[in-house]
C-alpha cells in the first residue's frame, strides 16, 4: 500500500509535533516538502508547507487522532 496524505502542515515545526503525535500511537510517517532545507523558518505561498503521509491502512487513524488533539 502507498502512503496517503493525512495532514499538511504550515510548516516542519508543526509537521514534527504531528509526526511524534502519530509515532507515539505506532503509526508510521513519513514528511515530505518541496522546500530545500534551511535554518532559517520561513512562510512564502506555502513554499515551508509540509505533507505528513502515513500507509493507506491507518489513514483513517491517524486523521482521527489528529482531529482529536486539535480539539484540546
């Protein structure tokens, strides 16, 4: 199975922080951005955005979790 999009973050920072959210239930993730690393953060028409992928199976998990904790 491909791993299917769950999340797009604005940015790594809020990427990671979903990364560990979802590792911590033992759901697998994989970040993917089209923008160069830098050390520098930076926002320009979404170029620091982040996609958080997860298997096929678990999506729907994983979507439920973030949803959850968003609500705090």
């Amino acid at each position: 199975m491909s791993p299917v999009e769950v999340y797009l973050a604005k940015n790594e920072m809020e990427a990671l922080v979903i990364k560990g959210l979802l590792e911590s239930y033992n759901i697998p993730c994989i970040l993917k951005s089209n923008a160069a690393p830098s050390v520098f953060v930076f926002t320009v028409d979404g170029m620091a955005e982040v996609r958080v992928l997860v298997p096929e199976a678990q999506a729907e998990e994983a979507r439920r979790l973030i949803t959850e904790e968003s609500d705090v």
